[in-house]
C-alpha cells in the first residue's frame, strides 16, 4: 500500500483492520478518545467499528457502532447481564447508548470525541455534541463505576466486513477540549473541483465526451485538488495519475484495437498515455487536459469514469476521487436532444463574426441564451426578428439545440471573406497582446484561463483588455468569454481590497467576521442597498469557498470568483429590479440546483408544467464564460426537470440603450415564453 510516510508521517493512517490502543484509564477523573475514521466499505449493517475489551474480564462489547446512518457509542462502564459476547452485533434496545444522525456516513472523514467521566459519556461528531448519556440513570448496578479503580482499555477493530481508515487517534485528559483537537490535525481527501470543468458536456448527472479516433476526439480539462477535510489546499509533493474505468464495475477500460491507451493526456499537443504522464500537484493542485480513445458504442453501450489517485499510493480510498459516469461519443453525434419543442428561427447570420445578433434602425434580433442542464454553454434562446415599435414582440423564441448543424453556414470563400473582416476591424483598434497568449487562452482550461488574466490585468490597460476579450471572442467562436475577460481588472483589483479589510494581514479569519465585509462588497457592486444577504446565503457562499470555521486567501478567493460575477449581473437594471423584488420574489437567494429541483418537486410529484425557478449556477466561477449567468430551472410539458441559462448581453446591450428602444422587463419576457408560466416557491434545506 505504500509507506505512510508519503503523506504526512509514520503511522498517520491507519487501516480499522490494524487499529489498536492501549491505555490506563481512572474513571473517576474521565478522559478523552478521539480520532477521524473513514469508511468506504460495510457489507452489512449494524457494523461495529471499535470493540472495547477490559482486563477484568473476557467480553468484548461494542465501544462504536455504525448502523446505516446512525452512529452509536456505547458506555465503557456497559457491563450487562446479557453481555454482548465478540461479534455480536443484536444489541439489545434496553443497552444504554449515545447516537447520532450522520448524513454521509461513507467515503467522508467522520471526527468522533468519546468523553467519559464518573457521571456520564459524551458523544461528539465533528467538534460539536451530538448526544449525552448519564450513567446514573442507568439501573443496573454492574454498569455504574466502582469506586476509582483502573482498567485497562484496548481498542480494537470489530467487523471484518467493515473497511476504513484511522487518523490521528488520541487518549487524552478531559481537561482538553475536544474541538481543538478537531480542528488540530484534519486528514486529507483527494477531490476534483467541479468549478475547473471545461469542454465536458453535463446531462443529468452523466458527462458527455467526444471521443474516438485522434481525427475526432476532443481534449477537455478539469483540476483534482488535495485538500484537509475543511476544504483548504494543502501544498505536498505528490503525483496524482488518471486512469478510465468502466463505470459499472471500476475496471480498467482495455486499449484499442490499434493498441492505443484508452485515456491519453495531452501536453503542448502531444497525447501520452495517461498512466504514464502523472501530474504534479502545484499548491494542491494538478491540472489535467485529457482525451479518450476509446467509444461507449464500441464497449457494448458501457459508460466510462474517470480515476485520479495520488501515485505510488494505491489503496488510500481518500487520495482517489472518480467522475461521474461518462458517455464518450463520436463527433458526428449530438446528445443535444432536448424534450423542449421551442419555437425555432429560420436562421441566424454572424455580424463581424463576434455578434451573433445584427442590430440596425428598423429591426434587430434579442438574445436569452438556454443551454439544457447537460451544456450549459454557448447556446441560446432568441426573440425572432420584429419591426421595433414599442419594444420586444410578444415572444421570446429559441434556436434549435442543434442550431450548429444547421445549413446556414456561409460558403468558403464567404466565410473566408468574413472572418478576414473581422479580423481587420478587431486588428485595427490595435492591442498589446501578443497572438501566442490569445491562443493559449482559447485553446487552455479554466486554470489557465485564470492565471493568465491575472497576469495580463495587472500589465495592460482596460482598453487592451478590452482588445484581448474581442480577439479571444473571436478566436474562439464564443461570444461570452469577453464578458469575463472585461470583469478580470475590477474582480482581481477589488477582490485585493476586500481581501486586505478582511484580513488585516492575518493568515486566516474567522468566517463569521468575515461576512459583514463580503456582504458590503456585494451589495456595493450589486448596486442593491434594500436587499442584504440571508443566513442561508452566507452558508452557499461558506460551502463553495470550500471553508469551515476559518477562512484563508484561497478560500476567499474561489468565493469571490463566483460572487463577484453574481453581484455584477445584478447590477445591471433589468436584473437589480427582479433582485430588489419582494412581492413577488424573483430571484429568492443563492440556491443549489438541487434546492431549485426539490423546491418544484411537491408532495405528489412535480408542479404543474411551466412552473419555474431563477438562480444563479454554483458550479460556474470565473472566467467560466456561464459565471454570473442566471440559469432557469422549470417544470417542462414532459413533466421533466430542465435547467437553461440566460444570457442578457444583446437582449440588453449598450446598442439597443443607444437606440432609445423601450425594452420590456425581463419578468415579462420571461412569462411569455411558452414552456414558462408560473414563478415557483423556494423551499430552503434545513
């Protein structure tokens, strides 16, 4: 399995199976027993996970319990008439116990304190109490101390269809507080960081990859982060390794008929095979671009995953973390089949090859950008060509999911003729960044993305920015990177000065100081003095900065690079009026998807078709071309659950503000869209 030493020191994970402590206890003066365990295999359920065995006699009763989601310790003092003999796992309902609720009991590092003393035992999960039990209420008389004699306490590893870890375990004077030793050490978790996801395609919980030949298969990239169990990066010389597996059964997918790896990493455009090009994390990070050999039609229809482990560190279940299951498919399929019928347009014609839309004194084309749940990028929705008299037609209409494909492309000499075009009238407002870092910007993924912008935002001007943003748009046939390209300046500029007023030059801060400053910058650049930010708020916004109670720089900063787009697109008018409403309640906070889903789940099923949610997604930060897009999720006529952006940049652009062109309220234009009829209710998860 590989020396412990690796990853922080001798012995500093241990397997349950291994596990043991010894120790003299007094238990009129108590102690402490505490420990992180991890589990990631019980065959069956109730699972003891500790045994206790005391020198004064010969049972062996269950000291820690896991139970499906309830975990139970047991008194040391627990010394039955009907003793619980070695693997005896029928406990009574008369045994006296301390138990505890554990949402995720599986495959997440668990921090369990065990005080005892001359009166009672103390259960606590992750620092905090979650349960008592006074021995003086017990009325067998051989459970209750005897005096103040020794005994001698050997814990050890019960079931042996139970698998998992011990961390930093400890028998300690309960004189010591069992939070400090909960925060003092936290182990380590390997995971990847969804908000890094690039050119990967999301369809109810699946990826879809194009994959296959190396004429057709596509590169994508995603970041894997080492991580304490409070979220925060921690910086060590490790290798992390990909590999694909399939999905069913976590076996290693064969090479391909032409004996071609069937998972390749991709560097300075050469493809390697993935187990032979591991990556090295960098400040608890390693980015990975990746392609696929290999085709789910050509393995029976099986879905893939992707496996990335820390090398030479096989069998440490919390150095892996697996993608969701993949479906690789061939270029000339399109998964992009959605069950919406929207109204369609007869075409859409590119103007200078940047602006989807045209926009002149008689007519011009509106764009609400939709992309199903499964791509959420770079496709929309669009209101068709109206004669402008008082504002938008009636309707907003979409463009086929498949629009791409449609016959409306431009012949070769056309489009040739076209782009040329765009590139002179780009070139000639002139910019001092050089072509290399355009491309290497296109072409890399979120990280690389970030990194550079922070390099060039603080070397150029805004006007060159701006310069950067038309040529990357260009290039890349994506109109919405110039949105966060033009932010970067005042995001990297502003984000400083909030983080140096939270800090004040301290490494960490407390999370609770720290949200009345985070809550100020907001409604600052939101431009909303009416409307502060909710409890709940403040605990989406704790969960995505990947914190606990303290927060550090890097915490901070991957919550200001999805808060800072939020709060930039609720400053824009038609956005700031649906945020300050209150009757109704537009847009009723920041929310998951999975709260938007199960707030229009009623108790018979799903609301009534066109029934619908606004909310910004959490998965999407800058320089996301999708971070700060609000993202419809709506009850559709399938009664099925879809999830759209909105893109408001031409719907709103500054042309049609110039034009004088009464525009209708967002709220409005929403409400006449066929597939939606109603504003549904949040319903928060408590």
């Amino acid at each position: 399995m590989g020396q412990n030493n690796q990853i922080t020191g001798e012995d500093d994970y241990i397997l349950l199976k291994d596990f043991k402590v010894e120790t003299e206890v007094d238990e009129e003066k108590g102690f402490i027993l505490c420990f992180w365990v991890y589990i990631f295999n019980s065959n069956a359920f109730p699972s003891t996970i500790l045994k206790q065995v005391h020198a004064e006699t010969n049972s062996s009763p269950p000291l820690l319990v896991l139970n499906e989601k309830t975990l139970m310790i047991f008194p040391l003092t627990c010394l039955h008439n009907e003793a619980l003999g070695p693997g005896n796992t029928d406990f009574p309902s008369e045994v006296p116990k301390v138990s505890a609720e554990i949402e995720h009991p599986q495959n997440n590092w668990i921090h369990v304190g065990y005080e005892v003393s001359s009166d009672f035992v103390r259960l606590y999960i992750n620092g905090e109490i979650a349960g008592e039990l006074h021995l003086s209420s017990l009325s067998n008389d051989n459970s209750m101390p005897n005096g103040s004699r020794k005994r001698t306490l050997i814990g050890i590893t019960g079931d042996s269809n139970l698998q998992g870890f011990i961390h930093d375990a400890k028998v300690l004077p309960s004189t010591l507080s069992i939070k400090e030793q909960y925060v003092k050490d936290p182990p380590l978790r390997l995971s990847i960081d969804e908000s890094s996801i690039s050119d990967i395609e999301e369809d109810n919980g699946f990826w879809n990859i194009v994959g296959g030949k190396a004429s057709c298969r596509r590169i994508f990239s995603l970041d894997v982060v080492l991580l304490n169990t409070f979220g925060q990066p921690v910086n060590k010389e490790l290798e992390v390794i990909a590999s694909l597996l399939y999905a069913h059964n976590r076996l290693p997918v064969e090479k391909t008929n032409d004996e071609e790896p069937p998972l390749l990493a991709s560097c300075d455009g050469i493809e390697f095979a993935s187990c032979d090009r591991p990556c090295k994390l960098s400040k608890g990070r390693a980015s990975f671009k990746l392609k696929i050999s290999k085709l789910s039609s050509k393995c029976d229809n099986r879905q893939f995953c992707i496996k990335f482990g820390v090398s030479k560190l096989e069998g440490y279940r919390f150095l892996e973390d697996f993608s969701p299951s993949i479906r690789c498919i061939s270029r000339n399929r399109t998964p992009r089949t959605s069950t919406i019928i929207w109204k369609k347009v007869s075409a859409v014609h590119p103007v200078n090859g940047s602006q989807p839309f045209g926009l002149d004194d008689s007519s011009f084309q509106a764009k609400i950008s939709a992309v199903d749940q499964h791509s959420e990028e770079c496709n929309s929705l669009a209101s068709k060509q109206n004669q402008v008299e008082n504002g938008f037609g009636s309707r907003l209409e979409a463009r086929p999911e498949n629009f791409e494909e449609m016959n409306t492309s431009l012949s070769d000499s056309e489009s040739t003729g076209a782009r040329d075009s765009a590139l002179k009238s780009v070139s000639s407002r002139g910019h001092s960044v050089p072509d290399v870092t355009i491309f290497r910007y296109c072409l890399g993924g979120l990280t690389d993305r970030s990194l550079l912008l922070k390099e060039i935002a603080t070397t150029v001007s805004d006007e060159e920015i701006s310069g950067f943003a038309e040529q990357v748009s260009l290039y890349s046939g994506c109109s919405h990177h110039r949105h966060q390209i033009k932010m970067a300046k005042r995001l990297i500029d502003e984000g400083t000065v909030a983080w140096n007023l939270i800090s004040q030059n301290n490494l960490q801060v407390q999370w609770e100081s720290a949200v009345f400053e985070i809550e100020e910058q907001f409604m600052k650049i939101a431009s909303c003095s009416s409307r502060s930010l909710t409890q709940q708020d403040f605990e989406l916004l704790r969960k995505i900065a990947g914190c606990q109670e303290y927060m550090a720089q890097e915490n901070f900063e991957k919550m200001w690079c999805w808060l800072y787009p939020v709060a930039y697109t609720l400053s824009s008018d038609w956005v700031n009026a649906m945020w300050n409403s209150t009757s109704p309640k537009w847009i009723e906070g920041f929310i998951t998807k999975e709260e938007a889903e199960l707030s229009l789940q009623g108790s018979r099923g799903l609301q009534e078709p066109g029934t619908f949610i606004l909310r910004f997604p959490t998965s999407r930060s800058w320089p996301h071309p999708d971070a700060g897009n609000l993202v419809v999720t709506y009850v559709g006529t399938d009664y099925s659950l879809h999830h759209k952006p909105l893109s408001l940049d031409n719907v709103y652009s500054s042309g049609v503000r110039e034009k004088n062109v009464k525009v209708k309220p967002l709220q409005d234009m929403l409400l006449e869209e066929p597939e939606l009829s109603r504003l549904g209710r949040i319903m928060r998860r408590h």
